[in-house]
C-alpha cells in the first residue's frame, strides 16, 4: 500500500497512541526467553515511529511500562530499563534526522538513575524538533495520573488558589501527565487482547479503538496503514447524531 495514495491526509489522527503488547507471548511461541520478545519489540518501535512521521501524525504515544510491570520478575525488568536506555543513546540520530520531539509521562522520577538521565537527555537534546512529537509512557498508570490530578486540584482549592466552581475538564487537563498532549483520535492494541490496561483512561473518552491479532515484534508498516485507513472510515459524532454532522 502506497501511504500517500491510500490514506487521507485531512483526516489522519492527529493523535495516535499503541499499546505495544504481545512481546512475551511472541518470544514463547519461538520457545525463546521473554526478553528476546522485548528486543525485537524495539525495531517495531523504530519502524512505527518513522513511518508515522512520514504520514504526517502529529503525536505518537506508545505505552512503554506501566506501573503494574514493576511487579514482573526482576531479570526482565532489568532488560527493559537496559533495553531504554540503550534505545535513548542509539535512535537519537533517527529522531533527529525525522525531526521528532521526544516526550515522556508518568511516574518517571521512579526509572533507574541511569535510565532517567539518558531520558531527561534525549528529550533536551530534541526539544526543539517539530514535526512530530513521540511520546513514552513510562512507569504510567492512568488511575495513579487521575489520583494525583485530583490531588493537585484539591491542595490547590483547600489553599484558595482556585475555586470549587471554576473545576472544569480544561483545569483537570492541565493536571494530567498529557496536559501539553491532545486528546486521542486512535487508541491501537495488537496481540488480540481487548482490553485498555490502566492507559489514558482520561484522555481516549472519545478515541476510536483498534484491536489487531497480531503481536507487537510482527506489526508492520502495512498493519499500520491498515489501522489507520479503517480509521479514516469511520464516522466520529461526538455524541452528535449523523444528521447533525452532516
């Protein structure tokens, strides 16, 4: 599928975000240990991210490591923390060379040292990039964000800094993790699980959702393409009826 020719450019997700799943299970079926799964994971992170900016997307999230996987055995954690910062250090050159801004959300200051400095480095160095920004998800759970938001907003109303009756979604937006981030057009999920996992509960309430059988190490550029052009098919009312669209 040729991307420039099948897909509609004014109707492309502004946002995009992927929860990559499926790395385990792909390794196992391969009779391989679980952290061989998460290294061919990282070559479908590359691929998907230059291919969305050269469609056009705006801002690509992917959904790296939630709160919950601190909880999976030691060995694999410690491989997907190396497994970031090596990927930080070597896809700079790429993300410079496609004009991606990097981005990160979630309880990062609870990463490993080293992971956070090639983090907090990566995104300085690419801060100024603007055709697409890629945000990572890292030690992020959706509950936790809403739990702090509502935190923050309620020291702030107990101080009188703002008001009980000025709380709208425009101040609980600009507590979030994704206050600088638009809300989601299209939430994808492979390995065939139907489920949203904690992730952007807040910010997908009128995402259009895509599950594809398929694990993420296997998700190509045409997988993609197809995702989106489902997408491009749908109609999106907002609560609306299609007469009051139309």
């Amino acid at each position: 599928m040729n991307s420039k020719n099948e897909l509609i450019e004014e109707r492309l997700p502004k946002h995009l975000a992927i929860i990559m799943d499926g790395n385990g299970r792909w390794a196992k079926e391969k009779g391989k240990l679980r952290v061989f799964g998460h290294e061919h994971g990282v070559k479908t992170v590359r691929l998907i991210t230059e291919k969305c900016a050269e469609i056009g997307i705006k801002y690509l999230t992917l959904y790296a490591f939630s709160t919950e996987n601190w909880k999976r055995p030691k060995i694999e954690v410690e491989t997907l923390m190396r497994l970031l910062v090596s990927s930080l250090k070597r896809e700079l050159p790429l993300l410079h060379k496609n004009d991606i801004k990097l981005n990160a959300i979630g309880n990062i200051e609870s990463l490993p040292a080293r992971a956070l400095k090639e983090l907090n480095e990566v995104i300085a160095k690419t801060a100024e990039n603007k055709t697409m920004t890629l945000t990572l998800a890292l030690s992020y759970g959706a509950r936790e964000e809403i739990k702090n938001a509502v935190q923050c907003i309620s020291a702030k109303v107990k101080n009188n800094i703002i008001s009980l009756e000025s709380i709208d979604e425009t101040i609980i937006n600009n507590h979030l993790y994704t206050r600088n981030l638009p809300d989601v057009d299209l939430l994808i999920r492979t390995s065939g699980e139907h489920r949203i996992s904690n992730f952007l509960l807040w910010q997908i309430a009128y995402a259009e959702l895509y599950f594809i059988d398929v694990f993420w190490p296997d998700f190509s550029e045409q997988h993609l393409l197809e995702a989106i052009k489902n997408y491009q098919h749908r109609e999106r009312r907002f609560g609306k009826t299609s007469e009051q669209l139309n």
